[in-house]
C-alpha cells in the first residue's frame, strides 16, 4: 500500500511516487482485455496508486473511454493526466502529424473530457511540440482552459530545454513527461538541470524499458504483429544482445536483495530525486502489484554507483525508436 506523495511542479499537484501508464492496456502491447484491465486500473486505487497516464491517440480514443468507464463514480478520488495533439481522421492515427492550434486544442479537451466522463482533466500534455505552432500559443490556450476550470495543470511530454523554458514562460509548466531510465539516460545533461531550476516536474515513461529491465524479455522477431517491441531497435538482432549483457547488474542486483529486475529499475528511478514520479505500465495486477512493491526498495549508494555504469549510454546499443518517431523528439 502506497501512502507517500510527491509533489510535481510548484503548482501543487501531489500524487504518489508511482504512477500508471495505461496505454498498453489500449494498444501497442498485444490483444486488449477490458476487463482485465478494469480489474488493474481498481487494484491501482486499492493499493494507493491513483495516478493515471491515458491520450488521446491511445487506442486512438479506446483508453481515454476505458479510463472513462472504470471510474464512473471514483472521479473524486483520481487524478487523470491525459494528451493532445497527435492529428486523428476517422478514428486513425495519422502518421506523426501534429495539430496544435488552439482551436484544436480546445476541440481535443473537449473530447477527452466526454470520453473520460468528466469535467476537467487533471494534468493536460502536449504529447509532442508541434514545431508547426509557437510553444507560446500552446501555453497560452491551455493557459485559458486552466483559466475555464477544464484543465487543471499544463505539462509538456519529450519537449527540449528551448521549448520548456518558453512555455514555463507564458503559463506553469507543471510536469515534463519523456522516457527516461536506467537505459535511457538522455535528459540528465540539460533537461533534468532545467526542470529542477523552474521547479517543474519529470514523470518518465517506459521507465522498464518497454519491457527490457524486468528480465523477461524476447527477441523483436518472437513477438507478435502488432507488439510494439517488434519493431523496437533494441530487442533487434546484435542490439538485443549486447543489451542483454549490459542489463544483467539488474538481474543479479535483483537477486542479491530478494527483489525482481524491474522493481530495482523502478527503485533506481525513484532514488534520483523527489520530483520524479515513474509511470510504468501494465495491464496485468500481478504485474502493478510487483511494480508498486518497488517504492519500500532501497539502494545503497555503491549499488546506485553500479547500476549507473553498468547502463551507462555508451554500453546500451540501438536508438530507443525507428528514426519516423525519433524525428517528433523535441532534442
């Protein structure tokens, strides 16, 4: 049972130090199972995790509306973080186009709003800066619904240190979501050091690796048509590989403390500073149970130092995306 908090920005969001990412429950990560999933997204509750990561390209629209139905009656006792722009035509994705003009900024919380049967949406992203509209526009619109009580905070996903001290400029800038963990490391050079001097906070996505760190992994060609991992530049071929080797200090830290790989991932995460809250995801409870056993882990300060060099960036092979997603990256 989680009972801590940490606070993200300075705004006064709390939520507990871990949260979910639901999109694998839509998309992406094999067949989706509602009710299996219900079943998750309640045990989270149960277990203090009620902080909740959805888009609205997720599914497209299928996990906001799963989001939506699992918690009719407990709005009061969740908090919903949730995205725009990705552009959608007919209920499909297009491609990496962005749409962030706030006319459709506001049509795109006006749908999440419906889809997730509620009034306000907790925490709103831009999933990707739109290099098509000023950061400054889009802080501003969602500066307005902020102001209209539709949204209550304003956080920006995979932007770059230019475009987050822009926006934190115009309207708070309460969280930053990229992917960050012990195999992807590439914020801590400017992008951590400037969301600590505007005291914002940074919620990392795929903090397991998509999977990687918690030992029980294939190779990109065993997984099925459709699974996100088969086309994931490190579970390719000799990437796979040199990975496997690089990830083995998890394994063997995990043994030596009675813990699981992915719960010492996890514990690394949450030892690197108070403002960060992981969201790793899952659709499985026995898999959130073991996920959110990792915030009573604690690493001592040698084990710390291991796993840092252990993963460092130069022992972990493949980009972290096929160069068409690499490209809506903000760095």
């Amino acid at each position: 049972m989680i009972k801590s908090k940490r606070s993200l920005g300075s705004q006064g969001l709390s939520v507990p130090p871990l949260g979910l990412g639901c999109m694998g429950m839509s998309q992406s990560y094999g067949p989706a199972v509602e009710a299996e999933s219900i079943a998750t997204l309640h045990r989270a509750l149960e277990l203090g995790c009620n902080f909740f990561d959805t888009a609205e390209v997720y599914g497209p629209y299928k996990n906001e509306e799963l989001l939506g139905k699992a918690f009719k009656g407990l709005r009061d006792k969740v908090t919903i973080a949730t995205k725009f722009p990705f552009k959608i035509v007919d209920g499909k994705q297009v491609g990496v186009e962005l749409d962030s003009r706030p006319a459709h900024i506001r049509e795109a919380v006006e749908g999440s709003l419906k889809r997730l049967q509620t009034d306000h949406i907790d925490l709103l992203y831009q999933h990707r800066v739109d290099p098509s509209v000023p950061i400054a526009d889009v802080a501003g619109a969602v500066g307005t619904l902020v102001k209209e009580g539709k949204v209550r905070y304003f956080g920006l996903s995979e932007a770059g240190v230019s475009n987050i001290r822009k926006a934190h400029a115009v309207f708070p800038v309460t969280a930053v979501q990229s992917e960050y963990s012990l195999w992807e490391r590439n914020l801590e050079g400017d992008v951590i050091p400037l969301l600590r001097e505007l005291k914002i906070g940074l919620v990392p996505f795929s903090p397991l690796g998509r999977g990687f760190l918690t030992g029980e992994v294939k190779r990109a060609e065993e997984y099925p048509v459709g699974d996100f991992r088969r086309g994931d530049p490190r579970y390719q071929v000799t990437n796979f590989d040199n990975n496997i080797k690089a990830a083995a200090v998890v394994r063997d830290i995990a043994t030596s403390i009675n813990a699981k790989p992915g719960q010492v991932a996890l514990a690394w995460l949450l030892a690197k500073g108070e403002d960060i809250v992981p969201i790793p995801g899952t659709k499985r409870v026995k898999y959130l149970e073991e996920n959110l056993a990792a915030a009573d882990i604690k690493l001592t300060a040698a084990q710390m130092k291991l796993l840092d060099e252990a993963l460092a960036p130069s022992k972990i092979s493949g980009q972290r995306y096929n160069p068409t997603t690499m490209s809506t990256i903000d760095r």
